[in-house]
C-alpha cells in the first residue's frame, strides 16, 4: 500500500502534485514569525481569488474538515433571533439544515429534485411569504450530483429581500471564477483539499469586514468561533487560537503559489471543464449516462448511473483500483449512481487512460 500511488478521481482529497506534498516535509512552530507571515500571505492570495475589490473583504482560516467550517459559519454568524433559509438539492444542502438544527437555529428549506438546479421563483415566494428569514444559504457545486446552482440569481433575490448570503462553495472555490461583491456573497466557505489543490486539514471563509464584525460574541461554540479565530489572525499576525496544522498550511500555500503558475482560476477553470467534457463523451461511448443534464454539469465531479439493473459497483470499483483509478461512490437517495471527479492534478491524458480501461471492463458488463 504504502508504494502504491492512485490517480484519485473524488472531489476532494484529491490527487495532488508532488511539489505540494514535498512541502509537507518540514516542521513548523505555530507562533514563529516565518510560519504566521505564510499564513497571512495565503489569507492575502484568498481574497484576491475571490473579489476584485479586496478592501471589504478578508479571510479566516478554521482547523478541521469543510464541515467543521460550516459549522463554524452557521453557528457564528446568525444571531439567536436569526432564521435560516437554505437551498437544498443534494446531500451537503441537507448537512446544512442538520448543522442549524443541530444548533437550535430556525431554518426552512427550498427543496429541488436532487437533478435539478434550485428553483428561484420558489425562493423568492418563500422569502415573500416569510419575513422573518435573515439568512440565505445554498451550496454552489453539490458535490451529490456535480449540478451547478444559480448562485448569482438566487444571491440577488435573497438581496432583494435583504438577506445576507452564506454559500457553501466549497468544491468549486478556485475551478471556477467568482467574484464575491458582484454575486453579493457575504460569507464563502471553501476547504484546503478541494480546487485550490491542497490536502485535507482546515476550511476557510472569505467574508465582509462589515459583516465578520458583527459577528462578535455570537457564536454557539468554542473551537467554532469564525469572529473569535478571525480576530485572533488580525491582531496577532497569522497566528491561530489553538494548534494549527502546520504542515497542511504550508501544502496549501505552495498550491496557492502553482494555482497562480498555472494561469489562475480561469485556466484551472478550463482545464476542469476540459477534463470533465471529454469524461462524460468516453463515458456514454462506453455506456454510462449521466444522471443530470448535461446543461446542469459544473466542471468538478459528474454523476453517472448504474448501466444495468445488476450493475456491480464494488467489484468495478476494486477493479479500477487495481488499474491505478479510485473514483467514488453515489450519493444520490433515490437512484443508484456513482461518481467520477475530475479536479486536482488531472489532466486529459489521465482522463482518457480512465475512460479506456473502463470501456474494456464496459465490454465484459
């Protein structure tokens, strides 16, 4: 195991390159000057792949998984007298109802199919009908199905109302260009391990300075305190409130530096929507259909249903592996799927070494 290197084809971990692992080779002290300097320069470069206008906005990075920056989020930025919306179609929308509930906030949903995009004229009578909602919440990519939300049009209803906007954008943060100020994006929530290409340690929020100071005192714990760890970063030069992983920092760091050699987000954007068509074209040549529309794909990870009745996923999936591919189970409640990524350091070359070993294993299906 430990010699065997797989090309991993999920939307995060994801395969990364060899000069962002070699970074991980050194230690670092979380209170040395060299180490928080790095991590204001990544905050720095967060916020300029984010929003043009850099002055209103800033970065806070959070320990733990994309899910415990989540947390982090909604539990800290929605006061107690506060009320939820969240977009739903797929499975991360739904852990976002569970993390509110979790925490005692109230919260409706403006539930879509799992294979259609979210529906704003339903949003916006919710929000007619219910004043009271202070927050908007929707992922950008839901990684279930690889469908692609109306962000920009479902941001502008929830403004219109006066709602502040949390999206979860954590797959699609840095594989496809977002502006925060002119899609009215209040709080972004991304993870080291997704687009930006690094490894799985800690998540972060870009945020309005207005918006990120209002939140003080507000939080509904501890360690998941956004305001409380931005504050500390601000005034204290990078530095975290408790230990930080500091090899995962320095990773992230030097994929921020080959995100920037590579031509920027939109040539990472490129290469993914690259990647991803040809994905779907060698897939239905071997007889794997999408389960989305083709008009709804985003250019991350793509969901593809069981060609046959007595289709068997586990065997293909070993069989993959065995070939140096690991993709990843489906997500979807109510058909059976699973699912191909195609972010990380994947090119079409790679691609299409997949799609050739499974046509030879489609011939024997």
């Amino acid at each position: 195991m430990e010699n065997t290197h797989y090309l991993l084809l999920t939307p995060g971990p994801l395969t990364t390159t060899r000069t962002v692992k070699a970074a991980m080779m050194r230690d670092w002290c979380t209170w040395d000057y060299d180490y928080n300097n790095l991590v204001q320069e990544a905050r720095q470069k967060l916020v300029r792949l984010a929003v043009k206008n850099t002055d209103h906005y800033t970065a806070v990075l959070m320990q733990g998984s994309g899910t415990f920056t989540v947390e982090a989020t909604i539990g800290s930025v929605i006061k107690p007298s506060g009320k939820l919306l969240v977009c739903v179609n797929g499975a991360y929308g739904k852990r976002i109802v569970q993390i509110a509930q979790v925490l005692g906030i109230p919260t409706v949903v403006c539930k879509a199919a799992e294979n259609e995009p979210i529906n704003v004229e339903q949003l916006e009578k919710v929000l007619k009908e219910q004043t009271d909602i202070t927050h908007v919440a929707a992922v950008h990519c839901e990684t279930t199905t690889g469908i692609l939300n109306p962000i920009q049009q479902i941001t502008k209803i929830a403004k219109r109302y006066g709602k502040l906007t949390i999206i979860d954008a954590m797959s699609s943060f840095g594989g496809i260009e977002i502006d925060m100020e002119s899609w009215q994006i209040d709080f972004l929530i991304s993870s080291a391990n997704k687009c930006i290409q690094g490894v799985p340690g800690f998540g972060f929020v870009i945020a309005s300075r207005d918006e990120i100071k209002k939140c003080k005192g507000q939080a509904r714990s501890l360690s998941l305190d956004l305001y409380d760890q931005w504050e500390t970063m601000e005034q204290f030069n990078g530095k975290w409130r408790f230990t930080s992983p500091t090899h995962v920092v320095r990773a992230f760091y030097q994929a921020l530096l080959e995100l920037e050699e590579e031509g920027g987000v939109r040539a990472r954007q490129q290469r993914y929507e690259q990647n991803q068509r040809l994905l779907v074209k060698r897939m239905k040549e071997a007889g794997f259909q999408p389960f989305i529309k083709e008009a709804y794909h985003s250019p991350i990870i793509t969901s593809f249903c069981f060609p046959t009745e007595d289709f068997d996923f586990v065997s293909f999936y070993h069989y993959l592996k065995e070939q140096g591919f690991v993709i990843y189970p489906g997500k979807v409640s109510q058909t059976d799927t699973f699912r191909i990524g195609n972010i990380g350091d994947v090119h079409m070359a790679d691609i299409q070494a997949l799609t050739e070993t499974i046509e030879k294993r489609a011939v024997c299906l």
